[in-house]
C-alpha cells in the first residue's frame, strides 16, 4: 500500500468479523517472533548490543571503531548483538565473527537499505516485522549497549534502555555513547533543558549513560562494571 493508502485504511470503519480475522492473525504472528527470539537466545550467554546507523561507510571511522568494540568484546567472552543490518551493524557482527565470538544479529525487515550482513552466525539470525518485538530481543538478552553514531533507530533503541534503567524494568546496565562530537550536543540539551530548566529528570538520571571517544573507553567501562561485581561471562 502507499502511504495514502495506510492513512485512509486507517479512518475505515471496519465490520467484526474483518478485525477479529485480521487481530487474531497479527495476535499469532507475534508470538511466534517472541517464541523464536526467545528460543534462540537464551542460549547465548552473556551479551552487549551495539547500536548504529545501517547507513555508515566501511571506510568511516565509526564502522572501525564497532568492529573493534566488538573484537574486544569477543576476546573477553561477551557475545556481541547488532540489529543485523549494514553498517554499524556489520561492522559490529564482523568484529565479532573474526575474533571468534558470538555474532547475532536481529534483523528487521524494511523496503529499504535493511538486509542481515554476512558476519551474523547462521544459527543467531533473527528476522522481525515488528520493532517492538525486537527491540524487547535487545533490552531482555544484553547486559550492556554501545551506541554509535545513528539515526531516529539508533535513539530510539538507545532512549528505549535508558528508559527501562531509570524506571527499574531492567537492570543497572552500563550504557556508552561512542563519538563525543557526534552526541555530545545532545547530552548537552539533555542536561539544559530536561534536567535544569524543566526538571523532567533527576540528576542521577546523568549517570545513566557514559560519553566517549573511543573503542577502547567503551569497551573498558563495560568491563570495570562488571570487575567490580567479579562477574565475567559463563562461555
């Protein structure tokens, strides 16, 4: 359908039986992407997420810097989780595969620019018509979230963490923003307007996030975080 007609479709009056068919099938599609992603991936172990845009350059430095954020991940026992996609995402599977760690990847199936990468191990594909499911993938099996540079995707998956940290739905997991130049404007607004001028957040709400440059900072702040609890992963 176009997008004229969605917006029409969705100001038609529609008779019982064509929204108890049309629900109760949706209703079933969606439990199967629950019931595979959840059949999957409680098997992997311990894992970080690394977010980014499917639109990066394998020649920008921020597809270097997720392939390294994953390498160095693989090579302490963190299975690594992208969204499955080019880009960022690749780049985050290919560190992952070559150093011989856990590669999973949840695809989400768009008209455009989304297809899984090579790098993902065949038995940790995942492919999802819904972002919500996904996103739920991301949020119950990761035990950290880089995030690189990216788009509307990218913050929503990143704001979507933060978000269930601050409210206590998940753990205190660490979460790194990587590219200073990149967020540090946003973080900048964060703290002027929500926290100081409207007060929408507490102060500590702050320390939910880390800001750096590097894949070595990164990855380094995930590992002291789990250093200080003498946690390491159980593969």
């Amino acid at each position: 359908m176009t997008n004229d007609d969605k917006i029409r479709r969705a100001f038609e009056n529609k008779d019982w039986q064509e929204i108890k068919v049309t629900d109760s099938w949706q209703i079933f599609k969606i439990m199967a992407e629950f019931v595979d992603g959840f059949d999957k991936l409680a098997k992997i172990g311990p894992c970080v997420s690394i977010f980014g845009s499917a639109r990066t350059h394998n020649d920008n430095k921020y597809y270097q810097i997720s392939e390294t954020c994953a390498r160095l991940l693989s090579e302490r026992g963190y299975g690594v989780i992208s969204g499955g996609g080019p880009g960022i995402m690749e780049a985050a599977n290919k560190g992952a595969f070559e150093a011989g760690g856990k590669s999973v990847g949840l695809n989400i199936e768009l008209p455009f620019e989304q297809f899984h990468n090579r790098y993902i191990d065949r038995d940790k594909i995942l492919d999802f018509d819904y972002f919500f499911v996904r996103k739920v993938m991301f949020m119950k099996y990761s035990q950290g979230f880089i995030v690189l540079p990216g788009g509307f995707g990218t913050m929503d998956e990143a704001f979507e963490a933060m978000t269930l940290i601050q409210t206590g739905k998940i753990a205190r997991f660490p979460i790194v923003f990587v590219g200073v130049d990149y967020w540090g404007g946003l973080f900048d607004w964060v703290k002027k307007n929500m926290l100081e001028h409207e007060h929408n957040i507490a102060p500590d709400d702050l320390n939910l996030y880390r800001l750096v440059d590097t894949a070595e900072e990164a990855t380094d702040h995930i590992f002291r975080f789990y250093d200080k609890y003498v946690l390491k992963p159980n593969f």
